[in-house]
C-alpha cells in the first residue's frame, strides 16, 4: 500500500494476494464491476485471477472463470477480458 511519502507497507497477505512465483501480473476489470482485478502467470503451478471485492481484498476465482491454466502461460487482454492465453504450446482465443 502507499503511504504516499515515497514509502509502502506490504499488505499482500492481508488483501488475499499471498502468493510466490509470478512471471506476468496483469491489471483489468474483468467483470466490469468497477475494481480493478489482478491476473497472474507464474512458474509454480497454475495461473491465478484475483477478483477485487471493493473492500482492500481479493478472492482467487481463476478456476472457477476457467483460466487456472497451467505455468508456463500468458494471458492478453482486451476491452476487460482475456482474448488469448499462449498456454505453453497451445494458443486459446476467446
């Protein structure tokens, strides 16, 4: 979190963003409800989406949107929701 006087306090665990090995963080809306949500490529075990709950918090729901895929991805996105992910060999255009 900034302080804003050129400082930050680590808040990740307490907002639910506990988590090691990220290769590629991506900011959107992906529910267009306003909050901006974090969507994570990493190199240990699948990939996460953290939905904003408005509140300072975030909620893992890669599973449940379908795009936990696997390490080794990378997802881009458009207008507020992903259009490819680049999953190891394979590419997936939604």
């Amino acid at each position: 979190m900034n302080n804003k006087d050129e400082t930050f306090i680590e808040c990740s665990k307490k907002a639910g963003l506990d988590h090691n090995g990220s290769i590629s963080p991506t900011f959107a809306d992906y529910d267009n409800d306003g909050f901006i949500d974090i969507y994570i490529s990493t190199n240990q075990g699948a990939n996460r989406l953290y939905h904003n709950e408005g509140d300072g918090t975030f909620s893992e729901v890669g599973q449940k949107a379908g795009v936990n895929f696997s390490r080794d991805n990378l997802a881009i996105w458009h207008n507020n929701q992903v259009v490819k992910c680049v999953c190891g060999p394979e590419t997936h255009n939604y």
